[in-house]
C-alpha cells in the first residue's frame, strides 16, 4: 500500500508525523511531499525519521527527480492523501494550477484524492472554501472532516484536522483491506451510548451516556482492520469511517440487535450505558398530572453484556464498569459474576467520565491488569483496542479461526 501523504502549511501540519506513524502501523509506505509553507509548521528532519524516506518538495529537484520522477511518484501511489489540506490547496486542486510538486502530483494520479482539512472556521465556512468543497466531492475527492472544537487561533467551530487514527481509518477503509491490522479480518460488535425506556409516548428514562467512549472504540477497531458493527442507542455522533451503525433506542431492541450481530462475531465490547430497568408499562397516551404523588413501576431489562457472556460458543467478551467508588474493586467483581474476557472499569461522577472528551481507565482480566492516565478518548480507545487484541490472540491463539467468513478484497 503506497501512499503520497502530501502536507501542505497549516498549524495541523505539527501532526504529520503521529499520522504517518498510524500509517505505517498499517504496514503502508509513506512518501512525503511538503509545500514550501508545510515546512513552517513541522521539520523535513522529524518527517524523514518517521517514514524513512527522503522526503519531496521540489518539483525542480534534479537529484530527486532522477531517482523517482513526478509522474512515476504519481503512478506510484495508491492513495494521494493531503492533510492537512489547506484552503489554498483545496482551491488550486479545483482550478487544476499545478504549480508545485504537491498540486502537479494531484493532476497527474489515477489513485483516489483524500483531503483532510484544517483551517480557521470562517475561512473553512467562507462561499469560496464552500464552493471548492462541493465542486471536489462532486469530482469524487473523498474529504475528511473537518472535525468542529477549539482551534489554535483560539477560536471554535469547524475547521480542525481530523485525528490521525481517524484519518488512518478513513484511509485504511478506502483502501479495501489492504492495510494490515492486529484486528484485520475479524469481526468486533460494539454497544454505545445511552438508551431510552419510553413512559408514554413523549418521556422517556436515559442516562447522561454520550457515546463517545464508545464510538472511539469503534473506530480504533477500524483502524486495526476489523469490521465494526456499532449498536448504538440515541447519540449526536458522526459515524466514523469503515464503521456500520445499527440504531436503536431501548435495551430490549439493543438485546436484540446484539444477540443478531455477536452471531458471527469474534469480539464483543459492551460500552453502551444501558437501563438496568424500564417502566411495566408504557402508557398508550401522554400520562396527565392528575395526582399529587404517582409512582412508576419498572422491571429489570436483559443485561445484554451477561447473555453474550453466557452463550455456548461466545465471542471474547469485553464490559465496562462505570462507578462512583472502589472502581477497580467492583469492576473485578464484574469481571467474575458477569464470566467476562476482560472489564474496562472507570471513575465517573459529576467532573468525569459522562460526555467529556477525556478518560482515565484502569482494564483488568483474570490474571492482570493495566492503568491508563487521562487521556482523550480517541487516544484511550486506541490503547484498549491494542491491548483488547494481544489478550484475543493470548487467550484464543493467534491462530483462531476469524468466526466471519471474510470475502477477501484481493487485487
Ligand atoms: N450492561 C449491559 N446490559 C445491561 C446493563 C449493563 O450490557 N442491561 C453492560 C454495560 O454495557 C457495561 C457493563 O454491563 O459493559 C456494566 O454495566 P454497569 O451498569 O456498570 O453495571 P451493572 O452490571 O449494571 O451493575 P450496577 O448497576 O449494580 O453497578
């Protein structure tokens, strides 16, 4: 898998090298082309080191050009992926000038175009970076993100760079399968966010899960090469890239759709929140506030993490236990009662946990365990899915049969 990462100058450019690691962990050759206003933001020195080639910026180079020429750099791509991709770039791409190495690449490969990019959010919301936008995606340029947050001109909206484990994902599942990952050809089922038991037809009982932690998840699966199916109950999440979602909104219906999908499943992670219990009945009409005191009845709802655990041929099982207190302690407990695989355990409470970007998580299993400090999620979630696979591969052998047919995507 060739890749022409292309970084053009933007303050994101400072994440060049972790998004070429990411590649390469995929087993993909990087070969870098900087324009001359990259290498403002990020040193040829640090680029060349992670991706152990020279790296390109000038279409003028005789040396470089004599060793591998523009148009055979073009040719050799399977992927040109720009990121980041400044508003710059985005307009010369669509006005088809090619007055760089970068943009000259661009006009002369066949390989799929992915821009990721980065720039202030009024530059990025601006009719002119708008209308290159669309003209792109209509030219079949696949563009990633940008995410919205805080940016380094200290204002919010959109316009951030993507992470790189994102961008490597999108890449990965571009590429159809041919990047190698710890989880390539196996099959990860993954429950995430809250879910609703409805009162009557406009209340329902939720809790303050946002699904974060457990769309982070999903896409660390992706980027390590598995196919993820996200049972997701109500969450305000873009889908990540290679990722199939299959919404639902109560336990019952979360139950349901699991049991389906762990049929054929390698791995099983509970990181939804589900209710442990629902209203009796759910009233046909909206209930009216007749008394001064009314109670609800409400009944146990199927621990989804429990049934798969217990099932004859069950997939390495993987929960999460969110407490307020003695967190490693009941999560241990958990991880016996339940007859779980492994238990991701971790603090919440009013400061933590619930809808934060960041995580502390401690994971444990039978005979061991690991503590990760605060992190963001998309950083936390790459560490368990690593560890989730090389304790797969310890307790199954890494010669275990992936439990999904796979129908290969071979060249
Ligand atoms: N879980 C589940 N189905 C349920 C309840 C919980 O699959 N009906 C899963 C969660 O996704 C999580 C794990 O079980 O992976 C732990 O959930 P938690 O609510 O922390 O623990 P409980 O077992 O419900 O125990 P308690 O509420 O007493 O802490």
């Amino acid at each position: 898998m060739n890749i022409v990462l292309g970084i053009s100058g933007g303050i994101a450019a400072y994440k060049a090298p972790d998004l070429v690691r990411r590649l390469r962990e995929h087993g993909a050759e990087v070969q870098i082309v900087m324009t001359s206003s990259a290498e403002e933001f990020v040193t040829e020195t640090a680029l060349q080191a992670v991706s152990g080639r020279p790296i390109r910026s000038n279409l003028w180079d005789k040396d470089a050009e004599a060793a591998m020429s523009h148009i055979e750099l073009a040719r050799w791509a399977d992927v040109v992926l720009i990121a980041p991709a400044t508003a710059e770039v985005m307009a010369r791409i669509v006005s088809g000038g090619a007055p760089d190495l970068l943009t000259t690449i661009c006009l002369a490969s066949e390989a799929p175009l992915v821009l990721a990019p980065a720039m202030n959010h009024v530059m990025w919301s601006n009719p002119a970076t708008q209308s290159n936008r669309a003209v792109l995606e209509e030219r079949g340029v696949h563009i990633l993100g940008p995410g919205i947050g805080s940016q380094a001109c200290g204002e919010t909206g959109a316009g951030r760079m993507l992470e790189p484990n994102a961008i490597a994902a999108a890449v990965a599942s571009l590429a159809g399968g041919k990047l190698e990952g710890a989880m390539k050809g196996r099959k990860v089922v993954i429950t995430a966010g809250p879910t609703r038991e409805p009162i009557d037809p406009v209340r329902y009982i939720t809790n303050r899960s946002s699904g974060k932690m457990g769309y982070a998840i999903a896409q660390a699966a992706a980027v390590q090469g598995a196919e993820v199916v996200v049972i997701s109950g109500p969450v305000n999440i873009a889908v990540p890239a290679g990722v199939e979602v299959q919404a639902v909104q109560t336990a019952e219906e979360m139950h349901e759709a699991t049991l389906a999908a762990v049929a054929d499943a390698d791995i099983f992670i509970a990181a939804a929140a589900v209710a442990d219990y629902r209203p009796a009945q759910v009233a046909g009409q909206k209930i009216k506030k007749n008394n001064e005191q009314m109670s609800i009845e409400l009944v146990r709802c199927p621990d989804i993490l429990a049934t798969v655990a217990a099932l004859d041929v069950a997939p390495f099982t993987v929960g999460f236990a969110a407490e307020t207190e003695k967190v490693t302690d009941y999560a241990r407990g958990k991880l016996e009662k339940k007859r779980l695989d492994m238990i991701v355990a971790n603090r919440v409470g009013s400061d933590c946990g619930f809808d934060s970007d960041d995580n502390a998580a401690t994971v444990l299993w039978n005979d061991g365990e690991k503590r990760f400090p605060t992190t963001s999620k998309t950083d936390l979630a790459r560490d368990i899915i690593e560890l989730v696979a090389q304790r797969f591969y310890a307790v199954r052998g890494s010669d275990t049969e992936p439990r999904l047919t796979v129908i290969s995507n071979s060249d």
